[in-house]
C-alpha cells in the first residue's frame, strides 16, 4: 500500500464535501479491499491515469446521495435519483478526483481524471485485475458513510 | 445583455451556472455537454462568452478551445474546471483561453470574470 497515494484523496475529498455541501466527515479506518468488492446503491467511477494506473468508486447509499445533492442545491429537497441529483454526486467526485490530482501535483506526481460514470443498483461487484484496493471511508454526522475506493496497478 | 454558451458533462454544473448567469443579467443561449457540442453550437449561436468544462467525454475543453479559437481567435472562452493544477492552467491560456475558475467556485468570483471580459 503506497501511502503517499492516501493523503491527497483524504485531503480532497474531505474539504470538497465541506464546501459544496457544508457537510462534514471523518475518515474511518482504512483498509484493503479484496477482489471482487461490493459497491452501494449508487457509485461513482472515475478512472485515473498518469502516475498513478487505475480508478477511484465512491459508493453510497441513495439516503446520502439525496442529502449530498440536496446540500449542493442550496437545501432543496431531494428524494429521488433522478438525472439532476445523479449529476450532482458525480461532480461532487469529479471536484474530489480533480483536487486530488492538485495535491498529487504539488507532490510531483502526475494524474489525469475521466469523466465520471455513475452506477445504481443493487448488489454490485467490482473486480479491477491485478490490483491493490484501498478503502478509505468518510464517515458523515448523520451516521452514514461514503467509502472512497482507490485501485491501482502496482509497477 | 452578453449572451452565454454554458459548456459541461454535468447536467447538475450547466444548471447551476445558468442559473448563477441568468441571475446576475447574462443570458444563457445554449448548453453543450462535450467539446464537439460546444464547437458545433458555437459557430451556430455565436456566444459572446463560453464557459468551458475541461474533463469531458468525446473531446475535452481544451481541444474544443484550440479548434473555436482556429476560426475565431477573437472568442472569448472561460475554463470552468475541476483541474487546477498549473499545468492546465498555463496550457488553456497558451491556447487561448480568456480565464481559468477553478470548481467549487464561488458565485462572486464567475461574475467578476465574466464581467472583466
């Protein structure tokens, strides 16, 4: 586990969700996920290349993700995942994975970032090839939790 | 009233910016949601102003600034994005770009740019 690729996913993801949503979190204890791991109702892909070869999911429950939206929407209420609140959590990622790749460049590590594909459902599995799998969960005030799953190639 | 071409993949982004534009007296006369889109109803609408996403699918923001400003080097593109670091900023500037926010941004800080144009 590179833990110089920890940091700046934590840093992002936590001042980002402050900001856009005025929400705060605290990081749950971080572990390795084994293959295949399982998303949330909803999650979010964002594949990464550069430095560092691979993805970032972010994966929730659709309660949180209608609390999420609506905080970006200024306290408007939101009860479904329609295509709106959709878009909503999924730039809420792509401003995480962009500021992540900030930090990563303060640290001379170069990525780039996809555009976000969002997934709903139920029983989701994900099985990246060859690698490692590191979760970091966010653990919001209101008792849920948002895990951030970093994937990445080992050289 | 300046007329705006809203660019970015994010439904949830074009609605915010139109609404933060039609707010402070700009007009929202088209949304695209990737760069080929955004080339495309440029040369349609003929915006005063673009707001451009950089990470998109089909062609990215700086592609699509690169091609509008081939035909038109007097247009005048902002990146809107969630990529700040320097070296995207220095390259959307070499390649023409009016302006950089980077995402979150707050309201204040879209008009003011916008208004400096």
């Amino acid at each position: 586990m590179k833990v110089e690729y920890i940091n700046p996913f934590i840093e992002a993801s936590q001042s980002i969700i402050t900001e856009t949503t005025g929400l705060s979190t605290k990081v749950g204890k971080i572990y390795i996920k084994n293959t295949p791991f399982k998303g949330n109702n909803v999650v979010v892909l964002i594949g990464i290349t550069g430095s560092i070869q691979g993805s970032v999911t972010l994966s929730l429950k659709k309660t949180l993700t209608c609390k999420i939206a609506s905080a970006m929407m200024g306290g408007m209420p939101v009860e479904e995942l329609d295509e709106i609140t959709k878009s909503a959590v999924a730039e809420l990622c792509n401003m995480i994975l962009g500021n992540a790749a900030n930090i990563f460049y303060k640290n001379n590590i170069s990525i780039d970032i996809s555009p976000p594909t969002v997934l709903t459902g139920e029983n989701m599995q994900f099985s990246p090839s060859k690698s490692v799998i590191i979760c970091i969960p966010l653990e919001f005030d209101c008792g849920e939790t948002m895990e951030l799953d970093l994937t990445y190639k080992e050289n | 009233m300046k007329k705006v071409l809203v660019v970015d993949d994010a439904a949830f982004m074009r609605l915010s910016l139109r609404t933060i534009l039609q707010r402070n007296g700009y007009e929202v006369i088209g949304e695209a949601a990737n760069g080929s889109e955004a080339v495309n109803k440029y040369f349609d609408l003929k915006p005063d102003i673009v707001t451009m996403d950089i990470t998109m699918p089909e062609m990215d923001g700086v592609e699509a600034l690169t091609e509008i400003k081939k035909k038109d080097p007097s247009a005048k593109v902002i990146m809107i994005s969630a990529l700040g670091q320097e070296s995207w900023v220095k390259k959307a500037i070499i390649y023409g770009a009016s302006g950089f926010v980077v995402k979150p941004y707050k309201e204040d800080h879209i008009i003011q740019t916008l208004n400096k144009l």
